[in-house]
C-alpha cells in the first residue's frame, strides 16, 4: 500500500466546524487551568516572536464587530490596576504618536459615543459623583459643567473646523471664547429669575439655565487656540462669581 500522503487539509488542521476531527469531543483542558510555571515557559518561548504583519491584519479582521463583554472589559481593568509604564514604555509611545493628529471625523465619532446616556458618568449628579463634596460649586461652574455646555463648545469647534480664528491654528489645545463673556450671560440670567435665590435655590436655577438659550447659543462663540485665548480680556475673568 502506498503511503498516504498527509497534508494541512486532511490532518484536520484547517477544517472547521463539522469537518474538524474533535467536532463534538470535550476537550481534555475543560475545566483545568495551567500552572504558574507552565505559564512561565510559555511566556518565555513567546519572547521576541512578533506576529507578522499579514497576522496582525487577520487578527484584526476578526475581531471587526465584536465587541469585548462587560465581563472581559472588567477583567482587563482588573489585571491593569495599579501597574505603571516604566520610563522605556513611556518614551516609545511618545515616539510612537508624534506626528499623529485624530482626523476631524473620529473626534466627531469620540464625541457622539460619549454623550447622553453612554457616557460614564451619566446620571452621577451629587451624591453619586466621586467628587460630591456636600454641594460647595459655585452656579458659575455648575452651568460651565453641564453636558449642554460640552455639545455647546463641540458645535462651535466642528462649525470653525477646528481651526483657532485668530491665527489659524489647525487642532492643538483649542478653546471655545464667549463673545459675549459668559459673566456677563450669567448676570442677566439672574435678573431674569431673581425669584430664585443663587444659594438656597441654586438647583432649581441650574434646571433653568440648561432652557435658557442665550448660554446655548454658538453664534456666541468662536474658536480659538490657548494661546491666542489667553490675550483675550475675559479669559479667566469671571467679574461675578455665584
């Protein structure tokens, strides 16, 4: 009888599903779990072997719509608490993002997947916040800190293009300036509802100034660069602190 000849096909190496050998077979492992020191000589016959490029690509692919659980996300999390790149680490993935800019589109894609209801921190108002300190934040900062106030400067940046009107910087550390300056904004919104006192009734004034379209509206706002921000006459100026 002539020698079989066996390849990758007929071993059972490439078939799937049904056509696999162990199809319906309970794996030996089930169940069991490696010791420290197989780990250990696993990880270092793994030493300086990189996936080729085409690898990385398969790899990829692969995982293009699925999503890691909550359950595998926790874990990930959990094996990562307290760790801390050494100074190498650091320096190489500085290296690694110079020259990288995040195109306009992602950051639009960024902004939109953590708004509303998907971001972390939703419905973490008072004592749900990590930093409720018994309500001590002035109204001024209460109402820069709205999630209206967010999507408020996000429009400005995507209707400039992200770029800063004063000396043409394009992304960067850009800024959202009031025109208008919001001191100014606030005091008339206390003079609107002057019924309501700005410390015992602070909440319910909050409630209002997210319907009060004046802090809202973008054409009240422009988008400049940190730098040319920090010449402005009001930057950082509140005039009337609440």
């Amino acid at each position: 009888m002539k020698n079989k000849i066996i390849t990758k096909f007929n071993s059972g190496q490439f078939r799937k599903g049904k056509d696999h050998p162990n199809y319906g077979k309970t794996s030996a492992m089930k169940g069991k779990h490696h010791t420290e020191i197989t780990k250990d000589k696993i990880r270092e016959a793994s030493l300086g072997r990189y996936h080729s490029e085409e690898t990385k690509e398969k790899l990829r692919q692969s995982r293009i719509g699925k999503p890691l659980s909550k359950e595998h996300c926790k874990k990930l999390s959990i094996a990562h608490m307290g760790y801390k790149c050494t100074e190498e680490q650091k320096r190489k993935m500085s290296e690694a993002h110079k020259g990288h800019f995040t195109s306009l589109e992602t950051r639009i894609k960024i902004g939109n997947a953590n708004r509303g209801e998907k971001s972390g921190m939703y419905g973490r108002i008072k004592e749900k916040a990590t930093n409720w300190q018994g309500g001590i934040t002035s109204l001024h900062d209460q109402i820069r800190h709205l999630p209206e106030s967010k999507e408020w400067r996000s429009k400005v940046y995507i209707r400039d293009s992200y770029i800063c009107v004063e000396c043409g910087q394009v992304g960067g550390k850009l800024q959202a300036h009031h025109i208008k300056p919001f001191s100014k904004l606030l005091r008339e919104f206390l003079q609107e509802y002057n019924q309501f006192s700005p410390f015992e009734d602070k909440d319910t004034l909050v409630r209002l100034a997210i319907k009060w379209q004046p802090f809202w509206d973008i054409d009240n706002g422009i988008t400049m660069c940190k730098k040319c921000h920090t010449k402005t006459e009001s930057y950082l100026n509140k005039h009337y602190e609440i």
